[in-house]
C-alpha cells in the first residue's frame, strides 16, 4: 500500500495519534484539524517586458488561540494549498512547544523567484501585501521569509504594508535587515536552535559529539549555518552536505567556509574540490552520527527509511519525515528530534524580534543566543519527559505537548 505524501493528511494525521493519546473531546479534535481561516489570491504582477502575468498566492491562519498567527512566506513553483495549510498547522504546533505566545500561519506564492529580475519580484512581493494587508498586523498574523524569500522581500512587503495603514508598524513582518527593525541573530536563528536541540539529544543519548560525522541534505540558509555551528560549537565533522543539484562527501570532513564560497561562486556545492559528488539520496543513507535534513518535505518515507543509519535525525526542514518513516526509524532505534521541535529556533527570535519591535529597544547578539539557549533546552526537556512518561517517539511527545497547550487556550476562551 503506498504512503499518502500529501502534507496536510500527514499534518492532520500526527494530530489524530496525539488527539487519541490524550484523550482529547470530540469537538476539540474536529475544531484544531481544520484552519481556522484561509485566503487565496490572484496576484496581477506587470513584468519588465510589459505583460501582466497573474500569481496564484495564500495564506493560512491555522490557529491563533495562544496568541496572532506566525509563520514565514515561501516563494515556490511547486507550492499548493494543501503544503501552506500544513505548514501553518505545523507552525501551531511549534509555537507552542517552545512555549511563545504566538499561533501559526504560513503563507506562499506560486512562483519561481529565479526566473524573475528584482523589480518583477518587488512588484510580487507588494502585490501580495496588498492582497492580504487588512488581515495582518503585530496583533493578527505576522509573516516571515522562508523557502525562496530573505530579508529583502521581507522589507518591500513591510514598507508596502506601512503604505497602506499610513503609520510605521515594523513588526508586521519579521526576518527583516537589521536597519529596519530586524533582530540581531536571526540569520542563524533556526540552525542555532537546531543545534541546542541535537546538543541536549546528544546528553540524554550518552554521546559525544566531538569529532563526530555529520550529513546535511539541503544546503539554504538553515543546512549552511547548520554546518558552521556544528563545527564551532559542538566539533562535529560534517563528511556530507547537498543542495537541489546534488550532494558532495569527503569522509574527512567539509570546511564549511570553502563549501559556502564553493556555492557561492558556482551556484551548487557539487563538484567541490577533493570531495566525491552524490545525490541527495544517497546522502541521507550514509552511516553518520547525526543526520540532518534540511530541506523540502517527504525526503525520509517507507521507501528509504530503513536504510538511515544515522544516530540522530535532526529535522531543520518542515515536514521531511513521513508517518510510516516515523515508525520505521523509531523501531531501528534513530533519534529523530521532530521539525516542530528542532527547527523552532527560527520562530523564536522571530518572536524576540516582535517584542522589540513592540518597545522600540534591540538586544545585543549575545542576549538573543542566551534567551534562545534556554527557550530550545526547556522545550527539548519538555519533550524528552513526556516521550518517556508516554512511551512515544520525540515527534508524538512533541505533539501531546503542543496540542494540549493549543487545546487548553480553546477551552479557556470557550470556543469549544
């Protein structure tokens, strides 16, 4: 029987296990299975050559029960709806393990921002804005970037949005340049929480991280900071990193600065110098200590998860592990450290950058790492408890956390 890969049944899947574990009323369960309000446009964008083409774009405001919907904007060719609505609700879900007082959202443009010049992205960027403007704000929804948008379409969308309220609002948007309201260390926000998480599941697993082998598949803004931070904080040996082109492996380890230039100047990390060239599927069957996948969803399903033999699976991307691959690695004794726990690290200076935002008072570097620290090892601990109190896997555990917390704030308001 093949596996059903669409993300928002594997989203509202997880939620039917933690639903039945904890027992969870009826209504209570049809209500936090559904988003809670969704919006799809249809963005006319004027291009150089003076053509108008039309976009097809959403937003999705899961849940906002524990505070405004949070959740980045991707730009991609292959995006859906059914992608966005599980995005958003695994953002609900995240936002409450780590315990921020934020719902989830997500939103995303049909697009391939590669075949596009600047001004014809600028233009998408604020055509979007102004299709979804009335229904944002620091107290509604706020979006961040995420798949194919960066702190520059970040600053349109805000500027464009101020435009239209007639009043400066910077934390509208998060993930913005530091000049205009962005947080210090939220370029490496994600990874860094990533790496507080797989430094605690190395404690409780008993091993020791120094010189030990790591592989990367997807190779953006999380897999590359990942790759630094493990060397520089932990003294991890990343043998493996890949993009969407192809992987590369030297069994003596990456310099993370040679593969980023590397990247940088050819556009891919393949056929870097004194490494051997691989695909991304190989890559994720290497025998490593830590795993970390980092790119699209659905990477780790039936087909290939009984050949992972990674020690820990350290989720930097949303989604990549399917509900039949979850039981499969849990059985072969593969630590998976659960998206919506792994990659929180991002959302929550996301958050940090809202609340100063909301006072007009910035903190330096070393306060956002230091409250980051213990927000990711509370939330790890909260999670690992729970696992060995219920005898689930990290991802369930994760999610009896996350639920219960979103299912009280429901309770609490008296809408269910």
């Amino acid at each position: 029987m093949s596996e059903n890969l669409n993300p928002f049944a594997i989203a509202q899947a997880q939620l039917d296990e933690a639903a039945t574990i904890l027992q969870l009323d009826p209504d209570m369960h049809a209500f936090l299975r559904e988003p809670m309000r969704e919006f799809h446009f249809t963005i006319p964008v004027k291009m150089d050559d003076g053509r108008t083409r039309i976009f097809r774009g959403f937003r999705v405001q899961y849940n906002d029960a524990r505070g405004p919907a949070k959740g980045g904007l991707r730009f991609h060719w292959e995006e859906t709806i059914d992608t966005v609505r599980a995005l958003a609700a695994w953002m609900t879900w995240k936002t409450a393990v780590v315990d921020i007082p934020l719902g989830g959202g997500k939103g995303g443009i049909i697009c391939d921002p590669r075949e596009l010049s600047q001004t014809e992205l600028e233009r998408l960027s604020r055509g979007y804005m102004r299709c979804i403007a009335r229904s944002l704000g620091l107290a509604k929804d706020v979006p961040a970037p995420d798949v194919y948008t960066n702190p520059r379409i970040m600053a349109w969308m805000m500027d464009e949005y101020e435009m239209l309220v007639g009043h400066q609002e910077p934390g509208v948007i998060t993930g913005k340049p530091l000049p205009l309201g962005g947080s210090a260390g939220r370029d490496d926000a994600t990874a860094r929480g990533g790496i507080c998480i797989t430094r605690e599941a190395a404690k409780v697993l008993g091993i020791n991280l120094v010189g030990a082998t790591c592989a990367i598949q997807g190779y953006g803004n999380a897999g590359s900071f990942y790759h630094s931070l493990a060397e520089d904080l932990l003294g991890i040996k990343v043998i493996a990193v890949s993009d969407s082109r192809g992987g590369i492996v030297n069994k003596n380890g990456l310099d993370s600065a040679a593969v980023k230039k590397h990247k940088a100047e050819t556009g891919s990390v393949i056929d870097f110098p004194g490494a051997d060239n691989i695909t991304n599927g190989e890559l994720l069957e290497l025998e490593v200590t830590v795993l970390a996948p980092s790119a699209l969803e659905n990477v780790i399903t039936a087909r290939n998860a009984a050949n992972i033999k990674a020690k820990i699976s350290a989720e930097l991307a949303n989604g990549p592990t399917t509900p039949k691959a979850d039981e499969i690695l849990y059985e072969n004794g593969v630590y998976v450290l659960p998206d919506s726990l792994c990659n929180a690290g991002g959302v929550t200076v996301s958050y940090f950058e809202m609340v100063q935002n909301a006072y007009q008072y910035y903190w330096h570097v070393d306060m956002v790492h230091e409250r980051l620290d213990q927000k990711m090892t509370k939330a790890f601990y909260d999670v690992h408890h729970m696992a060995q109190a219920k005898n689930v896997n990290n991802r369930v555990a994760a999610y009896l956390v996350a639920v219960d917390r979103v299912a009280q704030a429901v309770r609490l308001r008296g809408w269910v």
